[in-house]
C-alpha cells in the first residue's frame, strides 16, 4: 500500500485506528479453543466485526512466535485473511546488519505481505536501509516509544539533541515519508508538537493509548498533520473487551467508540 | 547452562569459539537439496563436524523467519539438535514492551531451549527484565554492535558517557553476570579494554572477527578477563568455508584453525 492509498481510506473510513492483534492462549475465549487454530479464529472473528471501522490491523509477533511454527503459522493465516483493504504492520521491533535485516524484510514483505514492520534503530543506518528497497513497503522506526523503559536511552542528549530525535533525523536521510514512518508514544503528548515539527510528512504510528494512558484528544491535536498523519493503536481495550460467546461484538462496540472520536478529530 | 558450566567447557575444549548458523538456502551446497530440509540437514553436518571445536552455537533467526513457518520449524529441529553439550544463542536482537517481552522469553527460552538470547536495548528496562526472569538463561544485550551503523547512535556522549556505556552500566543494575552478557563487536578492538573495566565479570560475546575485519588477537589480549569472558562468534568463514560435498570438513578444518589460536590465547 502507498502513503496517497493509506491517506485515502484514512478519508474514506473517517478513523486512523489500527488495532493490535497481540492475541494470547490464555486470554481468549474459553469457548473458542474447541478449533484447529484457537488464534486465527479469534482473530478472524475480530477482523470480521471491526474491518469497516479500522484502516490498519498489527500483530504483535511476539505472540505467535510463543507457539513456535504452530503461532508463526497462526500469523501467516492471519495476515492473509487481512488482506490488502487495510495497512498491515508486523510489529517485529527487528533490525540486525544489513544481510540480516534483508532476511527479515524477505519474511515479512514477501512471504506474508505485510505493508510495514517496526523496526528498532540501535544498531543504525546499515541495519535499517535493507528495509527501505521493498517497493510500497515502510519501515516505522522506534523513536520514543509509550514505555517506562524509553526514558532510558531514548532520552540521552548530545548538544541539545536527543537519541530519538537523531533517529528521527538520520533516518529520513535514509528514506522519506513514502517509506518510512515513526513509533511515537502516546505517553508523550506535550512533545507530539515538536516532533511533528522534526518529520512534518511523515506518519507516526502511536502506541499507548487507552491501556497505557496516553490520551487520543491531546496526540491528535499535537500530533496532526494536513492528511492527518496519524496512526493510533489499540489493542488490548479492543481485543479483549468482552470476554464471552459475544467478544467480537464487543470488540465492535469499543472499536466504533473510538471511530467516532477520530471522526470528530478528523473534522 | 550456568555461568560455571561455560567457564568449564571452554577450559576443557581450549576453545571460546561460537559458530553462527545464519544458514541460507541459497549459499549452501547444491547436493543437499535432495532433502526434505536442506537447512536443517546442512546445520546437523556442521555440528557433527565442529562439536568438539566450539562452545557455542549461534543461529540467526532471521534467516529461518525468511522461510516461513517451515523455516521455523528448521529452527527448531536445529535447536533440539545442538543438544545441551553446547551454549545455544538464539541470535534473534528482540525487545518489546514487557508482556510481549515475555512471549519472547518463552518462544527461545521454553520453547526451543535457548541458554541465551540477543536482546535490543532501545526500549530499556521494562523490555529487558522480563527475559532475567528465567532461571540459568542468559540475556546478550547489544552494546558495542560490528556494524558500521554502529556509529549513528551507540556512539553519542552525554556527560562523558556514550550510549553503549550507559547501555553496560544500566544493564548491570537490572542483572549480573550470571544472567547478562553484551555484544561488543570485533570492529573495536581498542574499547575492550575501557569495556571490560566498566563490565570485568560478564561475558562478551563478539561477532565481527574475519570477514568484519577484527582480530582475534587484538580483542583476546584486551577482553580477556581472569576466565577468559569471551565468546568469539564466527559464521561465513566456517559455515562456508567449502561449498562442495566435502563443505563440513573445511567446515572443520577453519573451525579447528580458529580453535588452535583460542588455545595459544587461552595459555
């Protein structure tokens, strides 16, 4: 999918939510563990009630790798039922030296065709670029991310610029709005303003908000740019607001809440 | 493995040699082809021919993930193949938020039991706890990595301190030597001895020798501590040193070559 395609259905569908399928054994449904593949036909069943309502879907790879080729199966099953309507990121938080990161950028584009993977900068420039030669593919680049843990290293200075903003600035030497994007969390609104600032074209994928306090109102207004910019993540308040026989419903509900807040901000 | 059991293999092999198995389908010898899982039957060669050899070996998950599901599956016919004998590094450079770092921790250490997994440190405390919570388990944290990206962001200073200092100094605050090492790469060999003063009791281990350009000597002499404390890794020179039928005896005979300078540098 092109950045002018994702601009479109953000347009069309009125909401910039993609929600986080970081689907877990022991928190689904108990009734559901009676099929083949428990994960896929959970996820399934919430693609099917949320697709009209959400413009990208993110799978937490981590959660299907826990159940080895089984789960890593579980993901390819998931990322084809996706499809191509909507913007599938592999939350993979990869990156290693450039032979390496084309490996990891084979898996993901071509064998399952996801639009984008999150991918963690440490290692710099030669470990991020091998993703940058897939066609209408992004990269979206840890910067700050929502946890506590990002203050860490994130947050280091070196004349007056900080570890994530380099990244920021490095990183669209390397590519540009068309490919890359950036992780930004929502625990961070006061510098949603300056950051936007820092990358004015590109996308930013937020992380953080609901579960992890980060506010919707406060990012967007921060955080907007004119094709609106923003892609915000939910997962957990989604996925697994209902418990029961009816959990996609449920889902649905939480998932048009939300909708209807973008929809507002959008306007 | 413990801390104690590596420090004894590598006396009674006089060897601190890790093998990488970044196995690539397109790089390994035609005649195994004929098998239902060529990168698997490749792999098991290897280790037939270099046991003796090496303390450790290391795949590169990257490589199986570019399979798919049946690539994963590889992998971990790999990892029950390698056995116990040897320090098994899943060479995977993850890190996420704490919940899904556990996922991690349970696909490589439970599993497909890993003594050791490679871990980002971008995201700082909350992603790397969540792997020391397994007993005998080991994270290697990237600190100092070969590449040259490594300089984009490693290498910034904030009061005197680079980032991969802090990224040392931190990490051994939330672990200890027996459960935490760093990846310091072989392209540095004149920071092994500022790094071993800042970490004298953890392990190093250290990619880059040979085809990177780093010398064995050189980082031996300056990042041995009074146990040695190294795990030099080498991949494309042993694992390719042959591309014919006779592809795991020159396999061995590199492997025995780097063995033979570990013993004179051990002495």
């Amino acid at each position: 999918m092109t950045r002018q395609e994702l601009i479109k259905i953000i347009k069309q569908k009125k909401s910039y939510l993609c929600i986080g399928l970081d689907t877990d054994l022991e928190k689904i449904p108990t009734h559901l563990k009676k099929y083949d593949d428990p994960i896929f036909e959970f996820n399934k069943q919430i693609i099917d009630a949320t697709k009209d309502l959400c413009i990208a879907y993110k799978p937490n790879v981590a959660f299907y790798e826990a159940y080895g080729s089984a789960g890593w199966k579980s993901l390819e099953k998931t990322a084809a039922y996706i499809g191509d309507e909507h913007f599938k990121i592999a939350d993979a938080k990869r990156g290693d030296i450039g032979n390496t990161s084309a490996r990891y950028a084979e898996a993901f584009f071509n064998q399952m065709n996801f639009d984008a993977i999150t991918v963690a900068p440490y290692m710099g420039e030669d470990s991020v670029t091998p993703f940058l030669k897939f066609e209408n593919k992004f990269v979206i680049l840890l910067a700050l991310t929502s946890n506590s843990g990002s203050k860490d290293f994130q947050l280091m200075e070196e004349n007056g610029e900080h570890v994530y903003e380099r990244v920021i600035r490095k990183a669209n030497n390397w590519g540009n709005a068309d490919n890359m994007m950036f992780v930004i969390g929502a625990t961070y609104p006061e510098y949603f303003h300056d950051i936007r600032e820092l990358a004015p074209d590109n996308f930013f994928l937020v992380p953080g908000v609901g579960a992890q306090g980060g506010d919707l109102i406060e990012i967007s207004e921060n955080g907007m740019n004119d094709v609106c910019g923003l892609i915000v993540n939910s997962t957990r308040e989604i996925i697994y607001a209902g418990n029961g026989e009816d959990f996609a419903e449920k889902a649905r509900e939480k998932a048009m809440e939300v909708q209807k807040q973008m929809q507002k901000l959008l306007s």
